[in-house]
C-alpha cells in the first residue's frame, strides 16, 4: 500500500534568542557563546558541567535541550525540557515554543522522507527513506505526544513499506487520541488479514496455534470494526470488513444480521447475496438459501461459487426431506425433486473444475438416489480415473 495523503506542516517558530537571559555560572556564560557561534559540541560540554555542579539549574537544562533540539537529538531534548520544568516553570513558555518548532520540523521531515521514499523504485533505498521518516515522526510524537498527525503518518509509513504489524502502534493512538475513521478501518484491515494468514497456516500445518492465532486477530478486528461502526455507520469498508470478520470468526447470528443488511442496502451486489445465502445454508435455512444464492447467479451467471452452493444446497434439503419420510414413513418421494434441481448445478461446477473428485462422486450419487445408475456408474468411474 502506497499512501501519499500525508501533510505537511509549516514551521512558523525560528531560532530562539538568549541576550535576555541572566547567566549564573561561567559555565552557562561560556555555553551561551558557543551557542551564538553554533559551536553545539562545545556548548552541550559546558552545560552538562552546568547541571553536573547545579541539577536544579533551570536555565542550564533548557539550553542544554535547546541544543540537543538544534543537533537532532530529541530524546535528549526532552530530557533535559523535563528536568529544566521539574526545577523550575521559569522557561516554560520557551519550552513550548522550541517542542512546537521541532514539532513541525520532524513532522516536515518525516512528509518529505515518505514522499522521496515512493519515488524511488530501488526497493532497499526505498526502505532506508522509509525508516528515516518513520524516525522523524516517532520524533514528532515524542515533542507533541497529544498530536494524533504524527501516529496517523507513521502507520501510513509503516503500511506504505509493507510492514503492518508495525502500524497498529500508532494505529491504536490514533484512535485513542481522534475516533478517526482511518484508524478503525486499517486496524480492522490488518486484524483481518492477519486471521486469514494465520486461518490458512492452520489449513496447511494444522497446529493448533495457527488456529488460536486465527481467532484472536478475527476478535481483534471485530472488537475495532463495532466500535468504528457505531461511529462511523454509514461506512461501507468498516460494515463489509465487520461482516467478513463474524463469518470467519464462525459468529453465526452476527454475521446473519450484519449480512441482511448489506443485502437490504446493496440488493444487487452478487457477493453480498452470495455470502447470506451461504451463511443461511449453514443453518439449514434451505428455501431462503435458495432465494439468495439464485439471486446471486441471476446477476453474473457464472458465479461459480453461488452455482457450487446452490447445488449443495438442493442436496442437503432432498436428504433433509428423505429423513422425514423415513421417519414419518410417508414416502412421497418429494425428496428426488431436490436431488434433480441439483443436477444442472453440479453438472455446470464438472465442466469448469473437471478433474474435481468429489464433485463426480457427489454427482454420482445423486445420479444414483434419482434412479440414473448409468450416468451414476459414469461419474464414479470419472472419480476413479482421477484419483489413479
């Protein structure tokens, strides 16, 4: 993902001025000139002695932040902010002013190292610009912790070079800090992809942790996605990204709920109709099933999945159907109906996916149970070659 909606801030605050201050030590004399000649070095050495000889030196730890701002190093700076404040608020309004104007340079910084980063095809040069705005804006936060810019740019970094993982950090902050539509929705997107990974590791090793993995991140993204719904219910992304999560997270009547609404809202999205007739299926909800995963095909005709469904689903009612007369020993025969309406289906799902084994054997016993023991001799010696 490549984003390029991040924004620049425009630095209004210039270098600060200390002709005003009264030094009370030689060592803060001498760090004052070296200072007006930008000789830093010397500058931080002096003044460490400063607060060495004086920890409760107010103007000593200010400057001594001023400078580590003015060579880059804003840990540093907001150390030494902290321990000028924690003596004294004599400086805290030059405090402010120097945490903004770095503020906006990181911010600034961080913009413009993203941008250099998407227009360089080199992927590890790319990735250095990557990492080098991903500091800048760390930086950001660090001076403006309460700015959610600076953790909303981030994570468009940290996604825009294909780290996710990286970015609910400053996803979560930016949601924290702002109910920001963009932070539900991608936090719900990296939760739900992170299921899926882990729901089809599962299917390929079948360790148990894959699983366990699976259904945190779909509890994840469902328990972001509902909040972001509540705020923000007119969002198509966040509704169809929390159904996606209750059906594979196996939630059944949430996802049965959440689906009918989309159908209502969207009645010709194919998909949207595909999916409710399938969780419907599930349930053995077999007519209504029906309903939907025809009005499915009706729009695309070789919705292969609908068609595959459809006909499982004219299976399973005519075995439904075939228990009750056995039970109830009233055999009409109604059940057969069923098996015949799945034919046509089944034998569109073969001339797609031919060489689909328990296709021809699914085939093969309808064929059977409708009383076609040629055609159904036929599909089980198609089953057989294939297996061989």
């Amino acid at each position: 993902m490549r984003k390029s909606n991040l924004f620049i801030i425009i630095a209004l605050l210039g270098g600060m001025i200390f002709s005003g201050f009264q030094c009370s030590s030689t060592e803060l004399t001498t760090a004052n000139l070296y200072i007006q000649q930008k000789n830093y070095n010397q500058a931080i050495v002096a003044l460490k002695q400063d607060v060495t000889k004086n920890p409760k030196s107010d103007e000593g730890w200010y400057l001594l932040g001023y400078v580590y701002g003015e060579t880059g190093n804003i840990d540093s700076l907001m150390i030494a902010f902290k321990n000028s404040l924690a003596a004294s608020n004599k400086f805290e309004k030059e405090i402010a002013n120097s945490k903004n104007y770095h503020w906006a340079n990181s911010f600034n910084t961080g913009v413009n190292l993203f941008q250099r980063a998407n227009n360089i095809e080199d992927e590890d040069s790319s990735m250095i610009y990557y990492d080098k705005s991903i500091e800048a804006f760390e930086n950001a936060a660090s001076l403006q912790p309460d700015s959610a810019d600076s953790y909303k740019n981030m994570a468009f970094v940290y996604m825009s070079s294909g780290r996710n993982e990286k970015a609910i950090k400053p996803l979560n902050k930016l949601v924290e800090l702002k109910q920001e539509l963009d932070g539900y929705r991608y936090l719900g997107e990296i939760y739900y992809a992170k299921g899926i990974q882990k729901k089809s590791a599962f299917g390929v090793s079948g360790n148990t942790q894959d699983s366990i993995d699976a259904t945190a991140n779909f509890s994840n993204a469902i328990d972001i996605l509902e909040k972001g719904s509540r705020l923000y219910p007119e969002d198509d992304n966040i509704t169809r990204l929390l159904n996606a999560s209750y059906v594979e997270s196996g939630r059944i009547d949430e996802a049965l709920e959440s689906t009918r609404q989309l159908v209502e809202k969207d009645p010709e999205n194919e998909t949207f109709r595909y999916n409710y007739g399938v969780l419907l299926l599930q349930i053995n909800e077999f007519a209504a099933a029906e309903e939907q995963l025809k009005y499915a095909i009706d729009i695309d005709p070789e919705y292969s999945n609908a068609i595959y469904n459809l006909a499982v689903t004219y299976v399973k009612w005519g075995t439904k159907l075939s228990k009750e007369e056995e039970a109830s020993e009233n055999y009409t025969g109604a059940y057969k109906k069923k098996y015949e309406e799945a034919l046509p289906y089944l034998k569109s799902v073969v001339e797609d996916d031919p060489e689909n084994v328990e296709i021809w054997e699914l085939l093969g016993k309808v064929y059977s149970i409708i009383g076609m023991q040629d055609e159904a001799l036929d599909a089980y010696n198609q089953a057989d070659q294939l297996r061989q």
